[in-house]
C-alpha cells in the first residue's frame, strides 16, 4: 500500500486540489467511470448530482441513481459524497442523516464495480467501500490543508478479482 502526504490549498471542489487532481489523472486510466455526487470537475464518463445547477448528466439521488447501473459495468467509481453528516444536512435531505443510507451507496457501488476495477473514495475518514464488500486499499493519499482544516483523505481500493458482483465472496 502506497501512502503519501501532500499539503494543498483547500478546495470545495475536490477534483481541482491539485495532488487530487494529480491522483485522479494516474489512476483514472481508461474503461468506465462513474460518479454518483459530480459536483463540478469530475472527469468520469457517467456523472450524477442531486444539484441541478452543476453540469451532470443526471441530477437525481445517488442511490436511486446508483441503484439504475448494471451490476459489473463500471471500470470505476469516484465516491465524493458529503464528508459528515452536519453537510449532509445542509442539503435538506433526511436520509443523508441516515448511516443506513450510506451503507446502502456503499452496497450498490460493491455491486456496479467489475472485479479488477477501482474505488476513489474521499472524506475525512479512510474507510473506503471495504474490505468486506470485497476490496483492498492500494493507495491512500492524505491533504492536509493547514490550521484548523481537517485533511481530505483520498482511499484508493480494487475490487478482489476472486469478489462475485457484489463484493462478497
């Protein structure tokens, strides 16, 4: 596993943080990407944000969106939801503020991912999608952004080639 510390200007949007940016170029190499919260600035093939004031091509809730993709056909995901629930909140949708809805992300995108394909995911936590939904971390990369900032942490994970569909063996 491959770990560096990479300071940066913070960013609301993620992908324009320059060692992310950097990160996302390198490990983004070819095949179908897919990315639930967009934002602005994703470079995935298949973008959602609940947002319609931000250029995805689908702007409807991430599960309900992920829940549309066909199991095995993603090459990769981009996992950048809100990173507490306090943000969660601000979108003034209930089950944001629910652990069971991000479980149940976390669950489809275990299901959508090919074996051999990837998980990015970012927060203020490396927990990632998981070990037991059938992935390992090949790379973390941590972003602090100085005084009182939490850093961004950056997970990069593959899905077991020995990992059925949904993860689990």
């Amino acid at each position: 596993m491959k770990i560096e510390r990479v300071w940066a200007m913070p960013n609301k949007w993620t992908f324009t943080i320059k060692p992310i940016k950097k990160l996302l170029e390198e490990e983004c190499n070819g095949g179908f990407w897919i990315d639930p919260f967009a934002g602005r600035n994703s470079p995935a093939d298949l973008t959602n944000d609940i947002n319609p004031d931000v250029p995805a091509q689908k702007h409807e809730d991430a599960l309900k969106f992920l829940k549309s993709i066909e199991s095995g056909s993603a090459d990769g995901i981009l996992y950048d939801p809100p990173y507490s629930l306090t943000q969660a909140r601000e979108y003034g949708r209930a089950e944001y503020s629910n652990m069971k809805y991000w479980k149940q992300c976390k669950d489809e995108i275990a299901r959508i991912i090919r074996p051999g394909g990837k998980a990015i995911c970012f927060g203020w936590n490396s927990m990632g999608i998981g070990k037991g939904r059938g992935f390992d971390i090949q790379r973390i990369l941590l972003v602090p952004h100085g005084g009182s900032k939490n850093d961004t942490i950056v997970v990069v994970e593959k899905k077991r080639e020995d990992s059925d569909i949904g993860g689990r063996r």
